[in-house]
C-alpha cells in the first residue's frame, strides 16, 4: 500500500529550516511560533500513522520502482517500530 504522508516527515523539516532563515531577518519570536507549529504537524502526523491499519506502507519517490529487483532512487518505508520511532 503506497503512501503519501510519508514524504511530509522528509519535506516539512526542510520547509521548515528554509522559513527559518527568511523569518530570522523579520522577527526572532516569529521563529518560534514556525518551530512550534511544524513540531506539532509532525506529531499529527506521526498520530495519523500510527493509528492506521498495521499494514507496512510504501513510498516510492519519484515513481522510481526496483527494475529487475535492482533498487532505483529512495523507497520509504513505513511499519510498526518506524511509526513507534516517530513518536519518540
């Protein structure tokens, strides 16, 4: 089962950085209220995952399947110690 909330927990940290750095120049508590918020999206997130079926889920980036079991570009993974990591 593929699965695109996957994806969110690599982009959302690198969304966030970058916003950090054009937020430092306009307001040092504006900093802040980003962390806060991209904290807590991750912990929905994780929340999300966690609570649906126990399934391992897949995303494959970039539509890049494994061709003749020779692996190609990245494969995220999702199973049941991945989403218990996420909440630590």
């Amino acid at each position: 089962m593929e699965n695109s909330l996957l994806i969110f927990f690599i982009f959302l940290p690198f969304l966030a950085a970058f916003a950090l750095t054009l937020i430092n120049m306009v307001s040092q508590q504006a900093k802040t209220y980003v962390v806060a918020a991209v904290s807590l999206a991750l912990l929905v997130l994780s929340l999300v995952l966690l609570l649906q079926p126990a399934s391992t889920q897949h995303y494959v980036m970039g539509g890049w399947y494994p061709a003749d079991n020779i692996p190609i570009g990245i494969h995220l993974v999702s199973d049941g110690l991945s989403r218990f990591m996420l909440l630590i």
